[in-house]
C-alpha cells in the first residue's frame, strides 16, 4: 500500500554529519587554541549525548527556546571535553560554543544522502505528502533550507518546538495533527531503532527502520530499509 503522508527523522536518515562530531568540535577547540584528540572526543560525545536527558523543553516558548536549546547542547559538549580533559583549557567556553553552535545552523558540517532528493521527488509525484519529525532543533528549518530540503516537506516537527521528543507518541501526534490525518494513513521513516521505528509503531504509525549501517534490529521490525530508494510502495 502508500501512505497518505510519510513523516521522516532528519539527521541519519535525511542528512548526516560530514566526518564525526568529535573532528569538528577538535577543530573549532583548536581555532581556540584548545588541542584535543578528535577520536577521545567523538567517543566522550556520543557518551555525553545518550546520556542526557531529551532534548524537550514542555512549556518553552519562542524566544525562550532557542535558549534552552543552546544550553542543552552546551552542556552535551561541555561534558565530552571534562570527560577528555580539555574543559579547563578554555578561556571563554561559552564564546567558543556559541561559534559552534551557530555553525551546526549552517550547511557546512553536513551532507545530503545520495538518494534523498530524487526519492523525495518521486513520492511527491505521486500525491505523497512529506513531513519531517526529528528530535533536532529549531537550527533544522535554516538547515534543510540551506540542503535545498525544506521545498519536499508541508511541515517540520521538531522536539524542542512540541516539548516531547521521540519515541514519545506526543511528538508524532503533533505531526499527525498538522496534516490532519489518522495514524494508520502516515508512515514513518528513520535511522533510531529505537525513536523512530519503536515510535512510530507504538503511536500507531506504520514505522520503518532505515538501518544504513546493516547492523542487527534489537527487536522484532516489520520493515527495515537500507536507503530510501529500498522502500516498496505500490499504487493506491
């Protein structure tokens, strides 16, 4: 069958990071005079970013928000840098993240998967509407504008902006609400096992697990893709 809507996550299903976190924080920390291993910082990030609590800020509103964003993901890199040891090298680390963190708004730390614009394109040909659903921030509208993404999509969900983020039901209920459509006519598509495929699933969409990596499902999945292009659909 084909959905009526397809929602997808962003980061590792849409885009994905060009080289790790941890080279691209290492450089900027170098720019400040601060020399770190990228590969001591890329394992203390991902470390750091699991460990926190979601990035869902219930009851902020504009301009608040992008406050709360900056210091949620301040405090993510604050923690890989005391975990390498590197914290205390810093003169001014809160001028250091805010150059690094208006960077990640920017095109230049990502890249565009290889099937995603002729894939978008196809299903917006055939009457399928799109939207995103990512536990991403408000940094993602400037970003899938610069990708040249945003023009696929009717509507862009993000955690931050809902106050619940994946696999919460909340945050796909939000979604389902914006395209005024039931769960079983929306499908959602994302790299997380977890956030997206689980998700989805228990929010009583039809979740599809995009599994890049060919790495084993932790649980039962229904469907599983390793690029978009991989998705069968067939005529309504």
């Amino acid at each position: 069958m084909t959905p009526s809507v397809i929602f997808l996550d962003a980061v590792g299903t849409l885009f994905g990071v060009r080289g790790t976190v941890g080279e691209i924080y290492g450089r900027f920390a170098a720019q400040a005079g601060v020399t770190v291993d990228a590969q001591r910082l890329n394992q203390a990030f991902i470390e750091s970013f699991f460990a926190a609590p979601k990035a869902a800020f219930p009851g902020v509103v504009p301009p608040d928000l992008y406050k709360q964003e900056l210091l949620w993901w301040k405090a993510v890199a604050a923690r890989a840098f005391q975990d390498v040891g590197a914290f205390s090298a810093f003169t001014d680390f809160d001028a250091f993240f805010q150059i690094l963190f208006d960077h990640f708004a920017t095109p230049e730390p990502w890249f565009v998967y290889p099937e995603v614009p002729q894939v978008l394109q196809e299903w917006q040909q055939q009457g399928i509407r799109l939207g995103v659903v990512s536990n991403f921030d408000s940094r993602l509208h400037p970003v899938l504008a610069a990708l040249e993404l945003r023009d696929y999509f009717e509507t862009v969900t993000s955690s931050t902006e809902v106050g619940a983020a994946k696999p919460e039901s909340q945050v796909f209920l939000a979604a389902l609400a914006k395209h005024q459509i039931a769960a079983d006519g929306a499908w959602h598509i994302g790299d997380s096992w977890q956030d997206d495929y689980q998700g989805a699933e228990q929010a009583g969409l039809r979740g599809v697990w995009l599994n890049r990596s060919g790495k084993s499902p932790p649980g039962p999945t229904h469907t599983e893709i390793s690029d978009l292009s991989r998705l069968a659909l067939t005529p309504q």
